[in-house]
C-alpha cells in the first residue's frame, strides 16, 4: 500500500511569503501529526488533527496553522516565513489509537 | 513536561561489537517509549516499542522506570545497523493524546 506522501519535496521561499506544505496519510488513516525537524531542535511536534479536528498542538506561533480535510488529507500553513523556519517538515499518519505512526519522507523547507 | 534526552549524539563500533544507545526521559506520568531509526535517504520508521517487549532486527530495549531510562542495545553491531536512531516518548495526560517527544539523536556508524 502506498505510504504517506508529502508534497512538495523541496520549497524554497523569501522572509516574508506564506507556503502550504500538503500530507496524504495511508489510507484509513484518520490521525495525522506534523513535526519539524531542525539540526539545533531535533524533530518537534507542530500539532495532530483527528477525524478534522485539532487534538493536539505544540509550542509554536500561531503563524503555524493547520487543517485536516474530510478524506483525511492535511496542510500545514507557515505565514510571514522567517529564516528561522527552514527546516525539514514531517508529517505522520496512523489509524488509530495505539496504533503505529507512519513517516512520510518529508518537505524540506528554506526561507531566504 | 515531557523530556527526552539521548547524551550521545555521535556513536561509533565496529562490527560485531556490542552497542547501547542511551535514552533517558522525564515524565510524571506512565509513558509510552519507542525507538525510531532513519537509514540514509530513507523516511523515519519505527524500529520498536516498550509495550511490545520485542526485539527487532537484533535490537532490544527495557523500559528502567526506575532509572527512566529506555536504553536501545544490540550484542552484536553490524555494518547495515548505521543509521540516525531517535527515541520518542508518548504520554498521556487525559483523553487522547498523541504527542511524541523526541530526544535529538544519536548517529550510530558502526565500521567494518
């Protein structure tokens, strides 16, 4: 079965731009969480959606927003970009609950 | 709060020689604890998981509540076990959560 798909691959945007980075989770999926991985921080947790609905959120601005869709396919929003945002950006999707969470190969990010 | 700390970022052996991969973690409440490892150019995946008690591909790992550790070990390194290897803690604090923290890493070589 196909895996989680991240799109785009690789995005390259200027201080100041918004962009939109898209998961598709496995199918019959219905959790998806996104993590943002840096060198200095590691992989930290940005939030998870359930069924459409925001469970769950971590320590970012709210320039950091998200959405999950009814066919359970998410975005996450980055708005007002900063350099400081580059950064490869996970997303991970699961059944349910104590279920395994699945990585996709991620979105890398960089802000100039 | 939840904290996961791997001292070691960099680990190197030879092949055929034991390794441990350190993880220690904070949390007030019960956890749940997994090793996640990430082979070159490959997407994270999960390697294993406490409540499982298994050991995947030579790998073993004991939950110490004791000690709050959850060290990663294998009696026996081989050259196809280099990777990033991150261990991640989930808690639970009411309800449904599905907030993994990671610790940042350790990179694992083991030479020939």
């Amino acid at each position: 079965k196909a895996g989680v798909t991240q799109t785009p691959r690789y995005l390259i945007k200027t201080r100041g731009q918004q962009v939109t980075l898209s998961c598709s989770p496995i199918s019959g999926h219905r959790s998806v969480s996104w993590y943002q991985q840096t060198p200095g921080q590691g992989l930290q947790f940005l939030f998870e959606y359930f069924s459409e609905t925001q469970r769950n959120k971590g320590n970012f601005p709210g320039r950091f927003s998200g959405r999950q869709f009814s066919n359970s396919r998410s975005e996450m929003n980055v708005s007002t970009l900063e350099l400081g945002d580059s950064a490869l950006y996970l997303c991970a999707s699961r059944k349910g609950e104590n279920t395994e969470a699945f990585f996709g190969q991620g979105t890398r990010l960089t802000v100039v | 709060a939840q904290r996961v700390t791997q001292p070691e970022k960099l680990l190197s052996v030879f092949k055929g020689a034991p390794v441990e991969l350190k993880c220690n973690y904070s949390y007030s409440g019960s956890p749940e604890l997994f090793w996640y490892v990430q082979y070159s150019r490959q997407r994270l995946q999960l390697l294993l998981r406490h409540i499982s008690r298994e050991s995947i591909k030579g790998f073993t790992a004991d939950l110490n509540k004791g000690e709050t550790s959850f060290h990663l070990k294998k009696p026996f390194a081989q050259e196809e076990d280099s990777a990033m290897y991150y261990c991640a803690l989930r808690g639970y604090s009411g309800g449904s959560n599905y907030k993994l923290t990671f610790g940042k890493g350790t990179l694992l070589t083991v030479n020939p």
